[in-house]
C-alpha cells in the first residue's frame, strides 16, 4: 500500500514523501495516527495545497520539542520497585511508569513519547530514548531500584546492586560508626 507521509516517521521517509508500506501498518498505524494519507491522486493534490501550512505546523511543534529537550538533558529519575535477591523485578517498568515519573521531575511527557528498547525486567541503571518529536529526542536515566537509599548506591557506583552489596554497606557503616565512637572516648 502506497501512503504520503504527513510528518517524518522514523525508519520510513520524511513529510511529502510517498512510501510503499504494508497495509497492516498503514491501517492500524500511520492512518489512525494522522501520520499518513493513502496515495490517491485526490490526496495527492490536497497535501499539495496543504503543504505549506502542514510544514509550518511541525515547524513550531519542533521548536517546542527543541526547547523541552534542554530539560530532559542528563536527567535520572528513580523508579522504585519490589524484587528478588538476584535484582530480578517482579513485574516490569512500562512506559507508563517511566512518562509518570519524568512529569513528576518537571517535564511533562506522554507514554507514547517513551521508546523502551527492552522491557526493564531488573534492578540497575537504564538509558531510555524520549522521543519529543520525530526529529528531537533525548536520553534519560532510568534508576531502578528497591529503595530510595538503594537508588542513591547505584547512581554512585553506575550499576545494579545487589543484597550482599547491602549488607556490606551496612557492615561499613556499622563500622566506621563504632569507631567514631571509641575516637571521642577517648
């Protein structure tokens, strides 16, 4: 099936271009969405006529995209979940989760918005593409993690930790409390 696309879609074409796409796509997808026409010769005139002004349309949405992308630069949010000792999730963090928290850090998103490459299955440390607008997008960090104290130790060593990493932790901290203690004893 032939479509014209109305705005650049990624891995397919930029806007005006008519692409051959499989109907199933362009049905359930690129028509529903407002992404694309069929490539009748109707529509063909009529996307012609509205060329200009579709075109000043993504214009300004991109310069909105380009002045949010500042925002999400460098950010890190923290998801916190429950999971096993070997860091393994029980459930997932969706994009929805992931839209949530990063509105709740200042920028508001849309779920659609979120490009999980995998889903997030287990503790640690994940870059997540947010994509603004076809042509803007922005990485983010994911920290997942059980607690918040926990989030705080992977975001300083950049990467999972584990429960034996948890007690070793409390074991030093323990520790170096102690002899605090016995310095001012002393």
């Amino acid at each position: 099936m032939e479509v014209i696309l109305l705005e650049r879609v990624e891995k397919l074409g930029q806007m005006g271009q008519v692409v051959k796409v499989k109907p199933g796509f362009a049905r359930n997808y690129l028509l529903p969405q407002r992404k694309a026409l069929r490539a009748t010769k109707a529509n063909l005139e009529h996307f012609e006529k509205q060329r200009v002004h579709l075109e000043a349309q993504n214009l300004e949405r991109r310069k909105d995209a380009e002045a949010i992308a500042p925002k999400l630069e460098g950010l890190s949010i923290v998801i916190t979940r429950q999971a096993g000792e070997t860091g393994v999730l029980y459930g997932s963090v969706s994009s929805r989760d992931i839209a949530e928290a990063v509105t709740a850090a200042g920028v508001k998103i849309d779920r659609s918005q979120v490009a999980i490459g995998q889903p997030i299955k287990t503790l640690g440390l994940f870059p997540v593409r947010i994509v603004l607008h076809p042509e803007v997008s922005q990485n983010v960090t994911v920290n997942v993690a059980r607690s918040q104290e926990e989030a705080e130790l992977q975001a300083q060593r950049g990467a999972m930790v584990t429960a034996a990493d948890l007690i070793e932790e409390e074991e030093e901290t323990s520790e170096a409390t102690a002899t605090e203690g016995e310095a001012e004893e002393a």
